[in-house]
C-alpha cells in the first residue's frame, strides 16, 4: 500500500497519522491503559494522532 504514495511526501504522512490513529484507537478500546509515542522529534504528528483519538495533550 505504501508504495502507491510514491514520492509524495504530505500523502504518505497523512496515511501514516489514519494508521498509527487507528492502532492507537483498537489498543485504547481494548482496555490499553496508555499510550507512549516515540516521536523522533516530530511532534506535531503526535500531536494529531492524540486529536484524532481526542486525546488530551499538551503543546510546546
């Protein structure tokens, strides 16, 4: 499937942020006490992920 996105960037990102919010989505429902993101410095995809679960989160 990733290969489809070829070499455009701002898709294959927005595909990644539907999947890991999905996973995190199936974990939280069933019965996942939390949550850890590795963000490799790229918060700002966290961040969505965490809106897309409307979870609370905190901005630096």
């Amino acid at each position: 499937r990733l290969a489809a996105y070829g070499d455009d960037k701002e898709s294959l990102q927005a595909f990644g942020i539907e999947v890991v919010s999905d996973l995190c989505n199936q974990l939280l429902s069933a019965g996942c006490p939390g949550l850890h993101f590795y963000s490799m410095n790229q918060a700002l995809i966290v961040e969505q992920v965490c809106n897309n679960l409307h979870l609370p989160h905190k901005s630096t």
